[in-house]
C-alpha cells in the first residue's frame, strides 16, 4: 500500500513523531511504499539539525534524516509553519537574508499543496499528533 | 486525477493554540485541487465560528473574518455538530452566517452550515477519503 504520513508535533514534548517513525520503518519493513512524510505545524521542528539529545535518549530528527537517507523518504517541511517557527534550509534562509540554516540533510521546504497531493496520490494519509 | 473526499475536522478553540488558524490555511491553500471538500467544528472547535471575534487584548490576529470567505474557495459544506454547540450553551445564531452563491443557479446565496448530530456526522466522516483533524 502507498502511505502518506502527516506529522503536526514536535520532537520530545509529544510522542506523534516517535510513532509515525515507528510506523513508517515497519510499513518499509513490511513493503509498503511511503510516498511523503509532511511536517506540519511544530512537527516542522523534526527537522532540526541543532539537536543534541542525551546520549542515551533517541535522537529523533537524526532518525528521519537516516531513514529518509536509508529509503529515499520525501520529507517535507511545511513553508509556512516553518517561517513562523524559525526552520529554514540553505535556500530560504538565504533568501531571507540570514546567515545560518538549521535544517537537517534529507528535509526539504515546501508548501502545502505537498500534503494535498499526498492526500489525493496516496492510499491512505495517516496523522499523527494534535 | 481522480477526486477524493477531503474533511478537515476543526476540533479546538480558535486562540490558545495555532491548530485553527493553521488548518484555515491547509483549507485555503487545499481549495485550488479541486477536490470533495467539507469542514467540520466539533468539540471546543465550534467556537472558530463565534460571531464577534475581538482579539485586541491578546494581541493576536483575528482571523475569524477569513470564514466568511470560504464560499468563494468553494467550501461549501460546513458541518456542525449540535451536541458540541449545546454543550457548549451556543446555537446556530452565535455563529457567523456563511453562505456561497450558486452558479449553477443565477448565484443564488445558499446556507453553507448544516446543523448535523453526533451520529449523522460520523456517517460522514464514514464516506470520506481523507479526514485532517485539528
């Protein structure tokens, strides 16, 4: 089945990305196509690569930049959310004149009719979190 | 492309929280791939319609205007659920009155909001494709 997740939490204050990680490896696991994974309102902050967890602790956007390494995973962090939240890539932070970006390898910005296309060229959209 | 039934479901109060204004915007911009769309306000949700919005005094942007604007996004059907709006002390007459004009019929203004129950609106939500909550 072709699968499209939609993530609307943060890392670490809420479990819905460690879920959608779960998901998403075990329907990789299990054949399943993702066809994108969309982050939405403070689930943009997934895309951090200025994170540092504890040692011990899972480093969540370290794991979806692996997997979308691993897999070829469309990640894509909603343009609008992210401008509001400070999470900007090369590009746009360029564009917005700053000269640091925080976004982690395998994200990519983008707007939301990403998430409704994945909507409409999935088989199911599944949300996690809000 | 085939058309899918997308319903957003407005589940929280319009300030407190970012999830309304920001599934306002997931409509809007949703608006321009001419699907099957329809919006639903359960919960504290149905308080985003509330008539006589004022946010001065939180220093937020009031974007409950933007409602009143849906009709000509043609989002047309606005689902209501009854028991949320009772328990909540409200009737249809706190909310704002949104209507879309009719092209197909010399753009008659028609009622955008339908009054559903509990179990009405679980139907559905039964026959859609995609349900985005907020």
């Amino acid at each position: 089945m072709k699968f499209s997740i939609q993530i609307n939490e943060g890392p670490y204050q809420h479990q819905a990305s460690d879920t959608a990680y779960q998901f998403a490896k075990a329907a990789l696991a299990s054949g399943h196509e993702i066809f994108r994974v969309f982050f939405y309102h403070d689930g943009v902050n997934n895309a951090t690569k200025l994170a540092v967890p504890p040692q011990d602790d899972r480093d969540i956007p370290k794991l979806w930049s692996e997997l979308s390494k691993e897999n070829d995973l469309d990640l894509v962090v909603c343009i609008a959310a992210a401008q509001r939240r400070g999470m900007m890539d090369a590009d746009e932070a360029k564009r917005q004149g700053f000269e640091d970006n925080n976004m982690n390898e395998g994200f990519r910005i983008s707007g939301l009719g990403q998430l409704i296309e994945a909507g409409i060229e999935s088989d199911r959209l599944l949300v996690f979190g809000a | 492309m085939a058309i899918k039934k997308f319903m957003y479901v407005n589940r929280k109060a319009p300030y407190g929280t970012v999830y309304a204004l920001e599934s306002l915007e997931v409509v809007l911009i949703g608006a321009a791939f001419d699907q099957d769309v329809s919006l639903a306000f359960i919960g504290d949700g149905v308080y985003e319609l509330t008539k006589g919005q004022d946010t001065k005094a939180i220093g937020q942007k009031n974007f409950s205007p933007v409602y009143s604007a849906l009709g000509d996004y043609e989002v047309t059907k606005i689902y209501i659920e009854k028991e949320s709006l009772e328990e909540r002390g409200l009737t249809l007459d706190d909310l704002q009155h949104l209507i879309w004009e009719d092209e197909d019929d010399d753009y008659a203004e028609k009622d955008s909001i339908r009054l559903v129950s509990r179990a009405e609106l679980a139907d559905v939500m039964a026959e859609q494709d995609i349900c985005l909550s907020f």
